[in-house]
C-alpha cells in the first residue's frame, strides 16, 4: 500500500524535497543510496503524484530534517529562519501522513498478537 504524501505540495516545495534528497544521498553508503535514490526518482517522475510507501516518507522527513539542521549549524539561529522553518513545517506534514497511512494500513497490536498466539500454539 502506498499514500501520495506529498499532495497539496506546490512546485517549489517538491523542488526543495528533490534537492533535500539529493543532498542526503552525499556521504551515504551504497545500499542507503540506493533507497534514497528510488524515492528520489519516484518525486521527480510523479511530483505530488508520487505514491510513497512509508520508509520513503521517513527518508523525506529525515532529509528535510537534516538540511534544516544543516543550514541552522552553519547559518546560526536568525539567519534563513523562513527556509528552515518551510522545512520543518513540510518534514512535520510528511512524518504525520505516515502515522495516518502506518495506523490505518499497518497491522494492529491484536492482529500480531493473535499472529503470534496462533504461531505458537500451531508449533507445539
């Protein structure tokens, strides 16, 4: 199951989720770069259209995450407050859409309880 996390986004909040992937994607071993990559790929393609499963959404809160601290660590805590807060703002509407999709999509506490009863009791 996948959720278009970033609908409602405008262009320029998509262009700065691309460029806060690709800055992640830096430093990064292959196989993390890989996964970044797929994600990256899926936005670029799809725009706001882009169906995100929820690693993928965690990789877009992160990135936005991470550049807003990037940008606070080297500018200070007065300089470029619009941007860093455009990105904590959209990394918040992502993480939160993929606690909505996680609770509804995602199995429930009793579906693994009775998962794990049943595997159990079926083994002995």
């Amino acid at each position: 199951m996948k959720l278009k996390a970033l609908e409602g986004f405008n262009r320029a909040e998509v262009q700065l989720v691309i460029d806060t992937l690709r800055l992640s994607m830096r430093g990064k071993s292959e196989p993390s770069k890989k996964l970044v990559e797929i994600s990256l790929n899926k936005v670029l393609e799809h725009g706001v259209n882009a169906e995100l499963d929820g690693m993928e959404m965690k990789l877009i809160t992160r990135s936005l995450m991470n550049k807003a601290l990037l940008l606070h660590a080297v500018y200070g805590i007065e300089a470029k407050k619009t941007e860093k807060k455009l990105m904590y703002n959209l990394a918040h509407t992502v993480s939160m859409r993929r606690i909505d999709f996680q609770r509804q999509y995602g199995p429930s506490i009793e579906k693994i309880e009775k998962a794990q009863t049943a595997g159990t009791v079926h083994a002995s």
